[in-house]
C-alpha cells in the first residue's frame, strides 16, 4: 500500500519575507522564488507556497491570481543566507 504525501502546501502570511526567511533558516528550505507578495520555498519533494495576505481571517480567503501580481516598480527580494532586497 503506497503512502500518501503532500506535493504542495500554499500558506497565507501577512510578512511573507519574515516567513520565508522562518523556512529558509529555521527548517532549511531552498527558496526557489521570494517577491514581497510571494515566495515558493522547497524542501526534497515538498513545495511550499507563502502569499501575502492582510485579512485576519485566512482561512476564509479565497486565492485571486491577481494578488500574485507584482505592483509596477515593486522590488523583488534575493536571499542569499541574510535577506535583502535587490
């Protein structure tokens, strides 16, 4: 009997940079894409998506592509083992 798994894991976080970087430093992941709105972090066969989000209640959220979107003009964010903005 084959074992099931996650794949993806998507997480709704207000500072998305200081959670990435809780994944990134704490648990070891590989940051594969980090934006202010967005990162994607994997960890062996475990994706895991961080999206930016200001409501209280998270879990009643639903996901909007356009939340995804950077804003003109917005940096996006490098890490190396500290974090900056590029």
């Amino acid at each position: 009997m084959a074992a099931a798994s996650f794949r993806w894991i998507v997480q709704l976080h207000k500072d998305v940079s200081k959670a990435a970087r809780f994944y990134l430093e704490g648990l070891d992941f590989t940051v594969n894409v980090c934006t202010l709105r967005w990162a994607e972090l994997q960890s062996g066969p475990l994706k895991l998506a961080i999206m930016q989000s200001h409501s209280r209640l998270h879990s009643t959220r639903k996901l909007n592509l356009q939340d995804l979107a950077l804003a003109p003009g917005e940096p996006s964010i490098c890490f190396s083992r500290k974090l900056s903005v590029c």
